[in-house]
C-alpha cells in the first residue's frame, strides 16, 4: 500500500518539488554513442586529451553514472533514462525496447508532455533498430527523425556526426517558441574501430602500459576527442540563445573493447577476479548537466566552478535533470530522487549504498536498504505492468 512505501522509506524524507521557472526551459538530452573516459583508467596515457572541453566546462553539475550495459545494448541505457526504471530489477537478457509494451507508462516524455512540451525523438538510423519506431510512439514522442532526416548530412567514418545531428537540434528550437524536450541518440562513436581514414589533425594515439598500441583503441579515442569538440559547438550554439535550455549529456555505454582493455591497463587482471568494485568500472560513463546563462538567470541550476563528481546511475539521471532544470517534479520522480539518496546508483551488477560500498543483489550485508530496493521494485513494476494499481506512483 502507499502507507507501506512511506514506513518503508522513512528516514529518506523526499526533496520538496523544485521552484517553478518563470518561461519553462528547453531540455536537450544527448545519449552519446559509447561516451566514456579512459584518460584516467589504469594506467593508460594518450598523447592528447579527449576530454578537454568536457572538463573545462563551468556552470554544470559533472559526474560517472553507472549503465546496466556495455559494449551494446544502447536501448537498455535509453530505457533507464527515459522511464526511471532499472534494469536491476529486470534481470540479464532482457531488452524492454523489444519485450515491452511500454504504452502508458510515466515517462520524462509523457512528463514534458503533461507540460505543454514539444517532444521530439532523433537518431541518425533506421527506425525500426531497437524497435525504436513502435516504442518512441508508446512513449509519446510527437516526432522520431531517424536517418532519413540526415541523408546529406555529413559523417566521420561513414557514419553521421555528432555535429549533424545538433544542428538538426538546433534547427528545432529556432523552428518553434514553445517549450521542447528534445531526445538525440548519436552514432558518430559507434563501433567497430577499425574503418579508418581519420586526418593526422584528428588521430590520437593511446600508448599501453607495456608500449604497445592498438588501432582500435587509437580509432575511439580520435572519434571521442572529436566528439568532445562538437560538444563544445553546441554548447557555445545554446549560450548564445536569449530563451532558457537545459542540457543533459552522457554516455550510453563503454566500448565493446573494455575487457581486454580492463586487463591491459590493470596488470592483466580481469575485473571479475577483482570483485565488484572493480567490475563496474567497465560499466561507468560520464555525464553533465548544464544551463545556459538564460536558464541559470531564471532558476536553473547555479554555476559549480571546476568538475563536481557525482555519481549516481542512468535511471536516475531523468529525475536528475528535471530538479537541475527548477522544474515541478512528480511524485515518481520525487521516489527516485529518495531512492537516490539511500541507493546512489544501482544496474544491472548491484547497488551502491550511501556509504560507497557496492553489493551484490541479495547481499544481507545491505540490509539497512533492502526495504527501499524492494520498494522500488514494486513501483517500477506497476509503473511498467500494472498501471491502475494503487502502487502505481502518478
């Protein structure tokens, strides 16, 4: 029952509903395709920083959030993402794009459209990968531009830019007045790294720690370095704008490399003889969320000199975004938001708990916050399943 919640997540006392902002705020979400950062892992060394901009940027809330997925399985970080739902309590194999009926559920789509936004789908593929044709509809997008929206846009690799795909961005907010929620899934990153054809101004080389090199290694930190420069791009294009936006940017997934990667920068030792800690460093991406000097002047977020490491995980990063943004938050956001507080970040591996420690599901060691995992399962259940129950959090 709703009582039963609240003796369950006693002592984890929901946030107040964000200040409203006088002119609501665009909201720009960015799903990087295979965004991470190896400039700090093991003991790797590139020859140049991929990461420049990324970590010179003011004004916005930085930190790893931790993905169910890695290496593939992009519409499982979509899904926590947009539903606030965890893979955690779904189990390995499974992809919700595919199995799901996702019709009715609450959603940040169905959420901005509750506020009289615009929302709009982008990713430069086919539309039917991931079943993203029939699922963006379930969900309540107005509008999905897949690849037929970008068939003279340029590409690196073969595959279209990030750049492209942010003046498309771009091109939706001047096209229109109202308030809009814009979803961007890129491609630019994708892999396998090993086409090729990058100019010397774009290659980056990314020494081992015994000297020698690999040439996908090299291909993905040239594409990310490349990427962190069509991030600076839009960032500069939205500043610029006199009305407010809120931009959310992060990653999906590691690279599909990640394994040997993990070994060869850790002295040959595999993650899953080092325990969990050590595992789910394959399964961290970074993210930020920024305003522009429009939405900061009016109630978004403050400006935080330097990188704030926050962690938390990809089903909270929705709820996230929308305190950051001085929104009105639901009562299933305010859940989550709760929920973060006890269970900072939680996927498919685990959870972590407030004192930094990672657990495996079931670990009874844990057992100060097994109630509240229990709750969330229960909620995330009727939010997907069983809509008209009274746990069904509106």
């Amino acid at each position: 029952t709703p009582e039963r919640l609240e003796q369950i997540m006693a002592g984890v006392e929901p946030p107040e509903p964000a200040a409203v902002s006088v002119e609501r705020p665009n909201i720009v979400a960015i799903m990087n395709e295979s965004w991470a950062d190896f400039e700090d892992y093991g003991n790797l060394t590139l020859s140049a920083s991929v990461t420049n901009y990324i970590r010179s940027l003011d004004n916005a809330v930085y930190g790893h959030a931790y993905t169910s997925v890695f290496g593939a399985g992009t519409s499982a970080s979509e899904f926590e993402f947009l539903t606030g739902s965890s893979m955690g309590h779904l189990g390995g194999g499974v992809y919700p794009y595919v199995l799901y009926d996702l019709d009715g559920t609450e959603s940040l789509v169905s959420y901005f459209s509750s506020l009289g936004y615009a929302t709009h789908a982008v990713h430069p593929a086919e539309s039917t990968n991931w079943r993203r044709d029939r699922v963006y509809e379930q969900l309540g997008f107005d509008e999905f531009a897949d690849q037929r929206a970008f068939a003279n846009a340029d590409t690196l690799r073969g595959l279209t830019t990030d750049r492209a795909t942010y003046d498309y961005v771009l091109d939706l907010l001047e096209a229109d007045e109202g308030p809009q929620f814009v979803f961007d899934v890129t491609l630019q990153n994708h892999g396998g790294y090993d086409v090729g054809g990058l100019s010397d101004e774009l290659a980056v080389s990314v020494p081992l720690g015994d000297g020698s090199r690999s040439s996908e290694l090299d291909e993905y930190a040239s594409v990310i370095r490349q990427a962190d420069r069509d991030l600076a791009y839009l960032v500069d294009r939205l500043n610029a704008l006199d009305r407010p936006v809120v931009l959310c940017f992060f990653g999906d997934h590691q690279p599909g490399f990640s394994d040997w990667l993990f070994e060869a920068t850790h002295d040959g030792a595999a993650a899953d003889d080092l325990g969990l800690e050590a595992v789910q460093e394959r399964y961290t991406v970074p993210y930020l969320i920024w305003a522009n000097d429009a939405a900061r002047a009016q109630g978004a977020h403050g400006s935080r000199q330097g990188v704030a490491h926050e962690r938390t995980s990809l089903n909270y990063l929705g709820s996230r975004l929308v305190e950051a943004a001085g929104l009105p938050t639901t009562s299933y956001q305010r859940f989550l938001l709760a929920m973060r507080e006890a269970v900072p970040a939680i996927n498919l591996n685990g959870f972590l708990t407030a004192d930094g420690i990672w657990h495996g599901f079931g670990n009874e060691e844990a057992a100060g916050v097994l109630d509240a995992l229990q709750a969330y399962a229960t909620v995330q259940y009727d939010n997907l399943f069983n809509k008209d129950s009274a746990w069904a959090v509106k």
